[in-house]
C-alpha cells in the first residue's frame, strides 16, 4: 500500500514542473546535514558536565561482591 501512494507521487511529481531534481537534493541533503550538526552540539554540550566537578575518590564499599582488586597483589 505504501509503495503504491510512492509511486503514485513520484509519478504525479515527475509530470507536473516543480522543483528539479538536483534542487531537491540539495535541500534533502542541507536539511540533513544540518539535522546531524545539530545532533553533534548538543553532544558536545554533555562531553562538558563531567569536567564542571572535581573527582571524588570512592568510598571503599566492604559488601561490594566483586571488588575490583586485580591491581593489588
């Protein structure tokens, strides 16, 4: 049913003038280019919330069932 109502306007776009082609890839394409660059800021704005604190030495958990202890022999 869907690639019906595609065809349907890809054929009803084809005949009637609009838009060339070219043009139409160009603003599908800025449009997602601008979609990913947006994306990339505001994952850039969360690699900076780790470095707004100082880093706190954990507290030595004595219940902790796999202690990470490999270092010390």
């Amino acid at each position: 049913m869907f690639t019906q109502s595609l065809n349907a306007a890809i054929l009803a776009s084809e005949s009637a003038e609009g838009i060339p082609t070219e043009t139409m890839a160009l603003i599908i394409g800025g449009g997602i280019f601008l979609l990913f660059m947006l994306m990339l800021l505001i994952t850039m704005s969360y690699t900076n919330v780790g470095n707004r604190h100082e880093v706190k030495a954990e507290a030595d958990d004595t219940h902790r069932q796999h202690a990470n202890k490999h270092g010390h022999h």
